[in-house]
C-alpha cells in the first residue's frame, strides 16, 4: 500500500516536472495539485505558483508561493516572482519588499529584483538613483569575476586551466 502511493506520487512528480518543462502548464498545474494534496514539496509549491501568477491568478499564485519562500535554496526565486506579483496588482510597497528580499537573499541574481525595485519606486515617482548605482556596481562585480574565470585567476575556479 505504502509503495503504491509512493510510486503514484513520483509518477505525479515526473509527469508535473514534464509539463513544466514543456510549458504545458495546464497540465504542470493539474499534476502539480495533485503531487501537493498528499505531500509539501517546495521546488514543486513554487513551480504552482509561478504557474497562477503566469496565468494572472496572483492571489492564489502569491499565496502558494508564500508557502515555498522559506526553502533557503528557494527563496531568492520566491522573493522575485512575489515581488513580480505585487507589482502586476499595483501593490508597489509589498513588491518593493519582496524584490528587498530577493536582493537579501540572492546568490548572484540580485539584478532583476533591482530592476524591479526601481520600476516599482519610478511608479511612485520616487527616486532610483540608488537602484541604478547597484545595478551598475554589481555589473562591475560579475564582469571582474567573468575577467578572473576567463584569465584564470579565479580562485577555486573550476575553470582553471
């Protein structure tokens, strides 16, 4: 009985992962419940809600995605796809607090939750001096990695001749 349901459940998985990776989001979305109604999976919770919010559902979508946002691999991704959310219902103060938390808790991709931190402040006709002195620092920081990497003088780089 046990490996039955185990089973069914990673058959849902695959069959969800799939469709997602397709773009056969009705599909995703279908598997993906299902997968969901029997146990919490974060990369799965995550996947649903940028679904709903792909498809305009950004209630139900941002509240799916609140339930995935504490995977700390996850979060980053939650943080921008939330703050992607708020902005689309006009809710400028809640994305530029979500895209606050991609920055925080980014490894790397800082530059979209920037991106839309600024678009949300230019919406309310604040300034973005500050957003755009960020993107252009952490360009800087990328392409002097992407330099060291390149020239071989990245430490630890698995790149290294």
């Amino acid at each position: 009985m046990i490996l039955g349901i185990f089973n069914n459940l990673k058959r849902l998985k695959v069959k969800g992962y799939d469709s997602y990776s397709k773009a056969n989001y009705g599909d995703a979305e279908k598997y993906f419940t299902k997968y969901l109604e029997r146990e919490f999976h974060a990369d799965i919770t995550m996947k649903l809600g940028h679904i709903m919010i792909s498809r305009g559902d950004f209630n139900n979508g941002i509240s799916v995605l609140s339930e995935a946002k504490d995977d700390p691999e996850l979060s980053h991704r939650c943080y921008l796809m939330l703050g992607n959310a708020y902005h689309e219902k006009g809710m400028l103060e809640l994305a530029i607090e979500n895209y606050n938390n991609c920055i925080d808790e980014s490894k790397g991709s800082a530059a979209g939750a920037i991106m839309g931190r600024a678009k949300c402040k230019l919406s309310k006709g604040l300034d973005v001096k500050v957003d755009v002195e960020e993107l252009e620092a952490l360009n800087e920081i990328m392409a002097d990695e992407l330099r060291e990497i390149v020239d071989g003088t990245r430490p630890n780089s698995v790149y290294r001749g």
